[in-house]
C-alpha cells in the first residue's frame, strides 16, 4: 500500500493567485486609474499655480479693473459722440422735450464715477448698484430689451460684478437690527459668488445658440467651452474651468471683434468696439473667479471634507 505524500496536498496553481506587477482584475482597477488621472491633473494645476504664484497677486486688480472696462469705454463713447447719441436717442427712440441730453448725462455720470470708485475700492456697494442701475436703463433706452445676444451678454457683466460686490463682504460685518437674527457676511458673500459665477457663463449660451458655422475646430472649441461652463457653473475644478475660458475667450474676442481693423468711418465699427470691451468685462469676472475660487457651494469646497 503505497502512502500518499504530504506534498500532493497542495495545490499546483491557484487561479486567485496575483503575482508581482499584475493589477487585479475587476472594476476597482478602472476606478485606479481615474483616481491616478484625476491626482495627475491635480499635481499638474498645483505646479501650474507655483509657477505663476508671482502673477497671482495682480489677477484681482486686472479682473476687476478688466470688468468695468466696458462702463469706461461706454461713457468715453458717448462723450465722443455726443450729437450722434442725442440724435439717435431723440430721432429714433422718441425722448422728447430734452430727456435723451438728461438720460446720456445720467448714464455717462454713473458710469464713470462708479467705474472708478470700484477701482480704487470705495463705496463699492454704492458704486456696483449704480452699474448695475445703467446695465437696466441702457436696454430700455436704447431698445435693446429683446435682444437675446445682447440679454445673455448684459448677464455675465452683471456676474463680474456681483464677483466684486460679494468681496466687499470680506472687510466689513454689521448687523443695523440689533437683537435680531442675520445672515452672515460669510453666507452672504457665498452665495454672491454662487450668483456670480453661474451669471458669468450666460454669454457663452448665447454664443453656442447662435453659431452657424460649425467647422470641426469649433465644434470642438464649442464642447470644450460647454463642458468646462458646467465645470464653472457647478463648482468642480472651477479654477481650471475659468482659465480655459479666459484662454478660449480671449483669443475669440481678439479675432471676432477686431474693431481696429474696420476704417473709422463704418458703421459697424462701434458695434464691434462694444463687444470688445463688453467681451473683455466677462474675461474680467473669470479672472476673479481664478483667484478667489469658486466659494463654499462648490464641488470643490466639499470634496475637501471627504
């Protein structure tokens, strides 16, 4: 009788056996890799960030002197061209009995003033609500209240600006009902940067809705600018999101609205000078959004509590 050998117990192979260097197989290895990406990007904006660190004190002023930009050149605009303006105001927009002088006055005072008062940081609620008043009057005046390009593009400018106003909250806490209970200045300038942010990415609706010429470089440029609007709108990777667009923007605005290029006299000169500076507003905000970040009701926010 032949006694069987302790050896013949084990096994030759084993088929859950991982050796060295195999990854395991399944779902948890895609799952790797999408973290190992995601951690790649992450090391790449952080090097990225460090590199231009001695940029970064300078991208508020620039945002914010880029997003009053357009009040400046408006009120310059209709200083310039006074007779053409209060003709076009009394002649085709009917103000009569000399409130189209008085409207362009109101206009050109506001702007100017609260242009300025925001750069040098004084009285900035006082200062963006009469930017904001101008933004209100000039699409009435000027017939402009339909006018769907115009509407989404008004909406993004007003997003720069409420960038601005929910800074202002930082310097300053009071509360004029005692014994009562309020919102925190930290609440609040959370959600002024929620507002401001999801306002921001309006003129890139109006952009996509209206493009006809889709050649595969733009639908291309169309895709990357829609998802990384979602990115800016819902908080995730928000800073990386608001410089492709500033990237996407700026190049965009230089080749479309070339107004330097047009002669002096045509008529769509100012047209395009408008856009320029309007488009230059929203670059403005999106700059501002990549210095101060996207605020507390992001996705970012929350992914560093988990």
């Amino acid at each position: 009788m032949t006694s069987r050998s302790h050896f013949s117990s084990i096994p030759l192979s084993n088929p859950n056996r991982r050796f060295y260097g195999q990854p395991p197989a399944g779902p948890s290895n895609v799952g790797r890799s999408q973290r190992s990406m995601s951690e790649r990007l992450s090391q790449v904006w952080e090097q990225t960030e460090e590199y231009f660190e001695p940029v970064k004190p300078y991208l508020t002023p620039l945002g914010r002197f880029l997003i009053i930009a357009t009040f400046f050149e408006d009120s310059f605009r209709i200083c310039t061209q006074w007779g053409d303006q209060v003709a076009f105001m009394r002649d085709y927009r009917r103000f009569r009995f000399g409130t189209a002088p008085l409207l362009l006055f109101i206009n050109v005072i506001l702007m100017f003033f609260g242009s300025l008062l925001v750069v040098i940081k004084r009285k900035q609620m006082y200062a963006i609500a009469s930017l904001l008043f101008v933004v209100v009057l000039q699409t009435f005046c000027y017939g402009l209240l339909f006018d769907v390009d115009f509407f989404f593009r008004n909406l993004s400018v007003i997003g720069g600006l409420v960038l601005v106003a929910g800074d202002t909250f930082i310097h300053h806490r009071v509360n004029r009902f005692a014994g009562l209970p309020a919102v925190s200045e930290t609440n609040k300038r959370t959600y002024f940067q929620l507002t401001g942010r999801v306002l921001l990415i309006f003129m890139f609706i109006g952009l996509l809705a209206k493009e006809t010429n889709r050649t595969p470089t733009r639908i291309l440029v169309h895709i990357m600018s829609a998802i990384a609007c979602v990115m800016v709108v819902i908080g995730f990777k928000a800073k990386v999101s608001a410089t492709i667009l500033v990237f996407i923007l700026s190049i965009s605005n230089f080749i479309i609205n070339s107004f330097w290029t047009l002669p002096k006299d045509s008529p769509h000169r100012d047209f395009y000078r408008y856009d320029f500076f309007q488009t230059l507003s929203i670059i403005g905000g999106l700059l501002y959004l990549v210095n101060t970040g996207p605020g507390k009701i992001s996705v970012d926010e929350k992914k560093k509590f988990y």
